[in-house]
C-alpha cells in the first residue's frame, strides 16, 4: 500500500479498476517530451488515480523528493512532492514534507527573497546544478478529488515544487543555472 493508496483512502476516493495498473516508466533528458508544456488537468477520474499511483511508486523507487507527470511521458499538470524524514542540507535543516499531490499547481513568490542551492533530477542522472530559486512561495492547486489547495512553502521545499512547476512548462534546472557538476554519488 502506497502513500498514495492511503490518501486516496482517507479521501473516500477508491475506484474499482477495470483495467491492469499501467506501469509509466521514467524518461530521461534529452527525450524531446521533458520540453513540451503539459495540459490542465480537468478529468479527475480513475486514470488521474493511476498515475498519481506511479508517480508516487517511481519518486519512492528513485528515492526522489518530488516527481512531475512529463517525467513519466505523461504531459498532464501534475506533480508529487515529499521529504520522507528531515534532512540537513547545506546547513539548512529541512523538515519533513507529507506526501503532497499537486493537481494543476500556480504558484507565485512571496516577497522577493532569491536563495542559490543544489538541485538534481531524476531525469538527468549524475548531474546537479547551483539554482536561483524563490525563498518563499505561496501556491495554489487541486487536489485528486478536483477540491481546490492552497499553501506555502520556504527554502527547500518551495525549492522542489519550483522545479517540479518547472517540469510542468518545459523547463529542466540545467536551463537556470550555468553551475552544473558531474558526481558519481550524489551527497546527502
Ligand atoms: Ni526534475
């Protein structure tokens, strides 16, 4: 059982399935569909279950902090985000983020505060990059169900809903920064 079964759960939003899980794989840079923008999201049936489900399996499986559909070729408004346990990152310490399902995310600054850091994709593997991102954000979205959210988000976490929005538009973290390295073994 996934997250993402027991959110849908607590939601009261179990779907009788008639067809075998799809099973969406990770695509990687330079595949031409991480450049495309993707579409609104306006069905919240059974497939938009899905792949929230695999999105969810695949950023567990990768050990990833958050995951946009077009990175599983799916060119649809939707992200996952999750800091499973705090962390301590470049001296900032990062508390835990709940499994967080973003249907057509907005999201805007709050204040004009800008903060470099490192990010890395799970689409470009081996790679990261020293970004300039927003310290704090406020965003708005639906959640599976269609309900509208609303939030916001400091440091690192307004970070990766960033880079996921990114994801959202075409946009990979390489095109924002000119300080990309190689490592063999990311540090954590
Ligand atoms: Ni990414």
């Amino acid at each position: 059982m996934t997250p993402a079964h027991s959110m849908a759960a607590k939601q009261g939003c179990i779907i009788e399935r008639r067809h075998a899980l799809t099973d969406y794989a990770l695509i990687y840079e330079p595949n031409p569909t991480l450049r495309e923008t993707s579409q609104i999201v306006t069905a919240f049936d059974a497939d938009l279950q899905e792949l929230v489900e695999n999105m969810v399996r695949v950023m567990h499986q990768e050990k990833g902090v958050g995951l946009a559909a077009p990175q599983l070729g799916v060119l649809r408004r939707v992200i996952v985000v999750e800091v499973a346990q705090a962390i301590e990152r470049e001296g900032e310490s990062i508390g835990p983020l709940p499994l967080t399902v973003l249907i057509n995310p907005e999201i805007a600054p709050l204040g004009h505060e800008k903060i470099e850091g490192w990010e890395g994709c799970l689409s470009i593997p081996g790679y990261r990059g020293y970004v300039e991102r927003w310290q704090h954000i406020t965003y708005t979205a639906q959640d599976i169900n269609g309900h509208p959210l609303q939030g916001q988000a400091t440091g690192f976490h307004a970070r990766i809903i960033q880079h996921e929005v990114d994801h959202l538009n075409g946009i990979l973290y390489t095109d924002r920064t000119e300080k990309i390295e190689t490592f063999i073994r990311s540090p954590s």
